[in-house]
C-alpha cells in the first residue's frame, strides 16, 4: 500500500527544474557540511580544557542549611556533556542578567562529583565561596549522624521527639499520644506498659536514641510481659496466698493472684464460671493487704459477704440506699473497713445537678462512687463485670467517677456480644491508652462488629487478662459428665407445637421488610413459646429424672457432691410444676422470689441434709450463687446462648 503523500512529494520533485534540482542538491550538501562541523567542533571542544567557575555564595543571615551558590556560565556551549548534567541538576535556575546559574548546595555536591569524571573540566573556587560550600558539607555530615527519634521517660510513660524521622510511622502506633506538633517540635508519648509497640514499630531503623532509662524499661516491662505469658499457662505459683479458717487457694487460682500481682493490680480475670474468680480476687487481696471495693449484682452481696468472712474473717461493709448518708460517709471514711460491698443499682444512681457554669445544662454526681473515692480504697473488683459493657449506662459511668483505685474485672464472658463490650475495662486498666471509645473501634472492629487485628488485640490484653477453661485446670477439679436425654412429645404437646408452628410458618410468610423489626421480634416470641410448650411436657419426665439421679447417687463411682440436683429452667411455670412433683425436698425460686429469699433457700440446699433438690429459673440462679453441695445438674431447656449454660454450670 502506497503512502498518498509520498506519491505527491514525489511528483512535485519531478515537476521542478534542473536548475531548481541543482539548488537543492547544493542546500543539502551544506546542511551536510554545517552538521559535519558542528561534530567537528563537538569532538574538539571535548578535548579542550573548560573552566566552570564558583564565583559567589548566596547566604542569608549566614545559614549553612542549604545555601545557594552561582555559577558562571561558560560561554563553551557545544560542550553537550556539561550543558545536559547543568540542565538535569535539582534546584539549577539560570539567571538571564547576570547570565549565571544559581544552583542550592545540596545539588552542587552531586554535580560536582560529576563533573570530576570529565578530565577536560576544572573547578575555580572563589575563597568565600569554598568556604560556604565546607562549612555546608560539615554541617550535613553532622546532621546525616542525628537520630530518626529520640526516645526517653517522663512521667511514667516513652516520650518520642522527632528529630529526622516521619511523622505517619508514629502518628500509626496503636494508643499513641501526640504531646507537641509545633514548627520547632513534634513530640508523641505512651505509657510504659506499652513501650513494645515503640520497639516493633521502629525495630528496622538504624538511627534511632533510647536514652538510657527507657532502654531500662523497655527491658523491664519486656521481661514482665515474659513474665506474664508464661503465667497465663501455669497451673502452680511460686507463692503462697494465706487465708483464715483454714481455707486454701488451689494452685491454679494463686497463679491467678500471682498473674494479677504482676500486672500491676490492674487486670481482667475471665476463667470460666465455677473455677473460683471471687476466691481469685479475695486472694489477690489478702496477698497484698488491700483495702477493697467490691462491686456486684445485688443478688450476690450476702454471697461476697460470706465468702469474705470465711476466708479472711473481716466483716464486710455493705452499702444500701440510692445515696449514702451521713452515717455511711463518717464510717467509710473515718472507720475505713477493709471490704465494702455495693451493688450495681445503687452504685449506678446518678443524681442530676445543674451546672454551675451553664444553668440550663444538667451534669449527673455518682454521690457512692465520690465518697469511696473520698475514703481513698486501694483496689475496685467488678464482679459480673460484663454487667458495666454499656458505656452510656449510668453503672459504667459511675466507674468512671470512682477515681485513684486499681480495677479487677471478673466476668466468664469478656466479649458477650461484641468485642467493643471490652472497652468499658481497659479505658479503666488503660486510661492512658485507651481514650476513645471510637479509636478503640477503628482499630479492632470491622463495620459489621466483627472483631479485627486479632492478634494485636490478643498481644495487648495478654498483659492484664488471664483465661482458663475447665480443661485447662481439669487434674485439679472434678469431672463432669454430660448425658442428652431425648423427650417425645405427648399428643397433647405435638397439637400445640403444631398449631404454635404454622403461626410461624405464616408469619415468615406474610414478612414485610418495612416492618422487618416487629416481625423478627414476633419471630422470636413465637419460638420461645415452642421451647415453652416443650419445657412444660417434659416436667413429669425431669422431675422423674432428678428422683433416679438422687436415688443412683450410692451406685455412682465418681460421687460428686453429695448427690444433690440442680434443676434450671428459663421458664417459671416450669420450674415451679417441677418443684411442685419433686414435694418437700426440694426447694424453687425464680425472678418472683425475693433476694434475700434466694440466699437462704440456697443455704438450705447447701446444709439441709433433707433437701436434695433445688430447682430455679437459670437467669436468677445462673449468676453469684454457689450450690457446691450438687452433684447433679439437670437443663430442663436450653438457653439462647452457650454462655448461659457455662454460668448455670459453673455455680455447681
């Protein structure tokens, strides 16, 4: 395929004159002789000697940072090698009037480098120039030797200076404080306990400057956290708690003591429900002689009280009322008992005020949590501690108001539904660290609640929480035995079940996205009833049950407690029906039964040899109460959930 333009150049070629063909010939012929001189001259000014002179150096107030020197422009300009390395040179402006190139120190050295490969080119220093340019490169020297960082202690926590390094490097480590971000300096600071995040984040710079005594604690608070991994899988301590009336921890649990001691006094203990954490905690106190706050449900305080009394034989304060009296503040504060006890409820009650810089704003005063603060405590023990995972709740900001204590977390379940329900702990173990609710949740929950950075989650709490199951201590407790007991359905009970079903099936059926809520929440009534019509058929079968496992206890091999059961239903009718069948060996209670009621029914199961049966709802039984003396534990029905089998379990 010809090219169209071509095919007309040449035709107009063909069309011009002899003596138009001559004239072109002898244009191109010096075109050809002028390119040949210019390589000529090209090739002799290589060979030439050139002279670049530095005439002058362009400082204000005698600054070396970065001055800018002139060069002059060298009138050789066919010296194609030299004109390309001055035009690629950062920072080179050519100065028209003066006809000079002005050129930063920091570009100069690299062109000058350069330009020493070339033989032909020499330097011509003015005096006062070179010297400018000697004292700019002492003075890079010393500032290429500074640190990236300087890392010392102040006030019990790492204090960063930027010196050279960037900013997003530490602006990125996880609870970092930024102390200072002026033109002259950018600080940042952490608290020592977090001191490793320092150390990982930069592990791969070499300039970096510890100061002495951060390097000190950066090895302490590294050999501690060894320390405190290895703790977490121990099964026996190096020390020995002692408590009164002959009572003793076992190894596993002064592990726990030991493990808290070593955090600092601030820590979470969440070992599985049943392997002791009030012993833990009253061990943890006793070890050190500390003077206690105990913060717990309601249904559990005469619980604490006991367990207090018989291990240590102090005679606990228990807080009542909404707001303390005179009498309760001149005792608390001048009297000072070791152990007080107080309940969320009123722990939590806040009373409103109004502000005294704004009248129309309204600030709540935990009046409980001012006066222990007042009596100055040592330590706070939150038992139930997933009672406070509600930040917005008045008993979580209550905590917040109870100032200068330690804080010890008891809870089964650390993480109930979300993991931002540990917030609520460690912006109370960490306050320095953790000071948003919202930063906490950017680093560690995805949009949809799902916990993220696990293992950087699992490295910070490995330093202030302990978990053990059952498994983990099971040499040191007994075993426990699970048998599934399957029930058919009476005619009556499947009719029931059947028509309780189809309403489901035509609720499913009939769902409306814009009324998603009201029909889910329908959903779950519905099957609530399907357990309950379930539960109430089996009664005579549990009831039959809990006689066979009471009479089998002399046959059993392993006779655990004393061969009493435990029954736990979710529903009151049920519980009460079983009770009803089980006659007067058996004691019952649910959400009706008074507080101090449940108590004493539990201390009848515990040391009435006549009762052999206790039977209760599992969300008023599940939580604070001890029933040790059972051997035996029956679920009428289950639960929503494995944790509330775990707690019911752990009571026994």
């Amino acid at each position: 395929m010809t090219n169209p333009n071509l095919e007309n150049l040449q035709k107009e070629l063909d069309n011009l004159s002899s003596e138009e063909k001559q004239l072109l010939e002898k244009l191109g012929n010096l075109r050809a002789k002028r390119n040949n001189k210019k390589d000529e001259l090209t090739e002799l000014v290589k060979e030439m000697p050139m002279m670049v002179k530095v005439i002058k150096c362009l400082q204000k107030n005698g600054e070396v940072t970065d001055p800018t020197f002139v060069l002059e422009n060298n009138p050789v300009k066919y010296h194609h090698e030299y004109v390309n390395l001055l035009r690629s040179t950062t920072g080179r402006f050519y100065h028209k009037p003066e006809n000079t190139n002005h050129i930063p120190a920091s570009s100069l050295e690299e062109l000058l480098e350069k330009l020493k490969l070339i033989p032909t080119i020499n330097i011509d220093w003015d005096f006062q120039a070179y010297q400018a340019f000697q004292k700019f490169k002492a003075w890079q020297k010393k500032e290429e030797e500074k640190p990236l960082y300087e890392i010392t202690i102040k006030d019990d926590r790492f204090q960063i200076k930027k010196v050279k390094g960037g900013m997003w490097d530490i602006d990125s480590i996880e609870g970092i404080k930024k102390e200072k971000r002026s033109k002259d300096e950018i600080s940042w600071s952490l608290p020592k306990i977090e001191g490793w995040r320092i150390e990982e984040k930069l592990k791969d710079y070499q300039r970096i400057s510890w100061s002495p005594d951060s390097l000190e604690e950066l090895k302490i608070e590294g050999e501690k956290r060894e320390r405190l991994s290895k703790l977490a899988s121990k099964l026996e301590s190096s020390i020995n708690v002692k408590l009164e009336n002959g009572y003793q921890l076992r190894p596993f649990q002064e592990v726990a003591v030991e493990f808290v001691d070593c955090a600092g006094g601030d820590a979470i203990i969440a070992d599985m429900t049943g392997l002791g954490k009030t012993w833990e905690a009253i061990g943890f106190i006793e070890y050190k002689r500390l003077h206690a706050i105990i913060i717990c449900p309601a249904a559990i305080k005469e619980n604490w009280r006991r367990h207090i009394k018989n291990l240590t034989s102090e005679d606990a304060y228990i807080c009542k009322g909404s707001t303390p009296s005179q009498w309760d503040v001149e005792y608390l504060i001048n009297k000072k008992p070791r152990y007080v006890i107080i309940n969320y409820d009123i722990f939590g009650k806040g009373l409103d005020v109004a502000d005294r810089k704004d009248n129309d704003r309204k600030e709540i005063r935990f009046l409980w949590a001012e006066v222990l603060t007042a009596a100055n405590y040592d330590i706070a023990v939150c038992d139930e501690a997933h009672k406070i995972k509600n930040t917005s709740a008045n008993r979580t900001r209550a905590t917040l108001h109870l100032e200068n204590v330690k804080w010890l977390f008891l809870t089964a379940t650390p993480i109930l539904n979300r993991p931002r329900e540990l917030y609520s702990y460690l912006r109370l173990i960490r306050p320095g660290q953790y000071t948003s609710e919202d930063n906490f949740c950017n680093q560690y929950i995805f949009m949809d609640g799902s916990v993220r950075n696990v293992d950087r989650l699992r490295k910070s709490l490995s330093t202030i929480m302990i978990r053990r199951r059952r498994e983990d201590v099971q040499k040191e407790l007994p075993a426990i035995e699970r048998i599934y007991d399957w029930h058919e359905l009476s005619d009556t009970a499947r009719d029931r079940y059947e028509i309780a079903l189809e309403g489901i099936y035509q609720q499913i059926a009939e769902f409306d996205s814009s009324t998603e809520e009201i029909s889910i929440t329908g959903l779950l009534a519905q099957i609530t009833r399907l357990k309950q019509i379930v539960a109430q058929d089996k009664v005579e079968r549990i009831a039959e049950l809990a006689l066979e496992l009471a009479d089998s206890f002399e046959d059993s091999p392993t006779k655990l407690g004393e061969g009493k059961v435990v029954v736990f239903s979710g529903f009151k009718a049920v519980a009460r029906g079983i009770g009803k069948r089980l006659g007067h060996e058996a004691v019952v209670f649910d959400g009706d039964t008074k507080q101090e009621d449940r108590q004493r029914y539990v201390d009848q199961f515990q040391s009435d040899p006549k009762i052999k049966f206790l039977v209760a709802t599992g969300y008023v039984a599940g939580e604070g109460l001890d029933m040790t003396k059972a051997g035996y534990v029956i679920f009428s029905d289950f639960g929503w959930t494995p944790a509330y089998h775990q707690q019911c379990e752990g009571r026994i």
